[in-house]
C-alpha cells in the first residue's frame, strides 16, 4: 500500500516560533488532509489539501503533488499549538490504499512558554 | 451539522467480554470509515462502507470484529471475546465519497482488563 512518512517525529519550540513539517508519499493521491490530535485523541482537521497552497490564521499548508511531498507551516506557535499533527492521504483510483487514508506515524509538537 | 458522533466514549470491559460501538456519521455523507489507533501510532485503518456495503476489511479485524451499517446509517463495530490487545482507541470518520474531505468523531477508548 502507500506509504506515508512524516518529519520530524518530535518538535519542541518556543512560544513564538515557527516550525515546518513535512509529509512525504509514496504514490498519487488525490486526498490529503493535514488533522491536529487534542488531548482527548479527536483529530480536528486543519487542511483537505489535495494539491496547492491553503492558509488558515497562523497555519498553512503547501501540496506538491507531482513531488509526492506537503508541507504544514505553523507561524508565531502558541502552547495551544501542542498535540499530535497527523498526515492522511488516499490514492488515486486503481492505487493501492485506494479508497480509504492512510496515516503517517504523526509529528508531535511541544510549545513551551 | 452536528458531526460525526461515538458512543461510548469510554468502555472498560474484562478480557473475553462482547463490547458494541455505536458510530453516527455527518446525514449526508455516504462513506464511513473505521480506524483503530494505540498509544504513539496514527490511526490504521479497519473498514468502511459505501452506504450500507461494506466495501473493505483490513488485515487487522480479525473473525472476532464485525461491523455493519444498517440502512445506510449509523455503524456499529462489534468486538467478541474482547483480548488485552484490542484495547486501543477506536475512531469512526464520514465523508461525501472517493477522494473527499473526511472528519472523525471524538473516538471510543477501550480498556480490556
């Protein structure tokens, strides 16, 4: 099936910073979502970012989609920013995977104050 | 547009008890979507079903999970003779179809003890 691997695995920042994380695809998907996990495990979703460039407040997020890769830029961190940020992909028709997302192993980001 | 809704939320049950999740997808959306996630891992896929066709099982549910969709609804995850291994977070997630936006409930935390 496809395969999904997200950098870095830990983040640790200060209030204040911005931070870059990245998430690489094996195949062509034609869904992909960028979920923030709170603490009490619901996955908020943040971005359905198939291909392109979408910003939301302090948050946006960059699909290559010719080279498999997005991008999720948090800008001036806050501590309400930690949790758990995940990437899902679902490929394209006739892939396998195809019909469901598949998730990385998640990027775990600590704000500190 | 309440979400997607699981209930229970928590479920404590002794090893070789039957345990029933319940999973109430957006109205309009077709497909539902099953994952199962434990401590440090993101979601794996379970199931999901197209209306009420169950289109996908993964590897992963064994003869003891069974999940159905009655109508087309809600979606119920069964899990017989409940193992210390099934404990884990149970998440339920909807979408309008192939390749579209998908949005999850707050999760079901089961503890076989």
């Amino acid at each position: 099936g496809i395969q999904v691997e997200q950098s870095p695995p830990d983040l640790i920042l200060q209030e204040g910073a911005n931070s870059t994380l990245r998430c690489n695809f094996s195949d062509s998907v034609n869904n992909l979502q960028w979920f923030h996990q709170n603490p009490w495990g619901q996955l908020i979703n943040l971005f359905y970012i198939p291909s392109g460039t979408k910003q939301n407040g302090r948050l946006s997020a960059t699909t290559v989609a010719t080279e498999r890769y997005s991008l999720l830029y948090i800008s001036s961190s806050q501590t309400t920013d930690s949790g758990v940020y995940f990437c899902a992909v679902e490929p394209n028709a006739g892939g396998t995977s195809y019909g469901k997302l598949t998730f990385g192993q998640g990027t775990i980001l600590t704000v500190h104050p | 547009d309440t979400g997607v809704s699981q209930d229970p939320r928590h479920k404590i049950t002794k090893r070789g008890q039957n345990v029933t999740f319940r999973c109430d997808p957006i109205s309009e959306h077709n497909r539902l979507y099953w994952y199962r996630q434990t401590l440090g891992q993101g979601p794996e896929f379970l199931t999901y079903f197209q209306n009420e066709a169950q289109l996908e099982k993964s590897r992963l549910l064994s003869d003891r999970f069974s999940a159905e969709r009655p109508k087309g609804s809600f979606s119920t995850l069964e899990i017989q003779r409940t193992e210390q291994g099934d404990s884990a977070m149970y998440l339920c997630a909807s979408s309008r179809g192939y390749g579209t936006e998908a949005f999850f409930g707050q999760g079901t935390r089961l503890t076989v003890v």
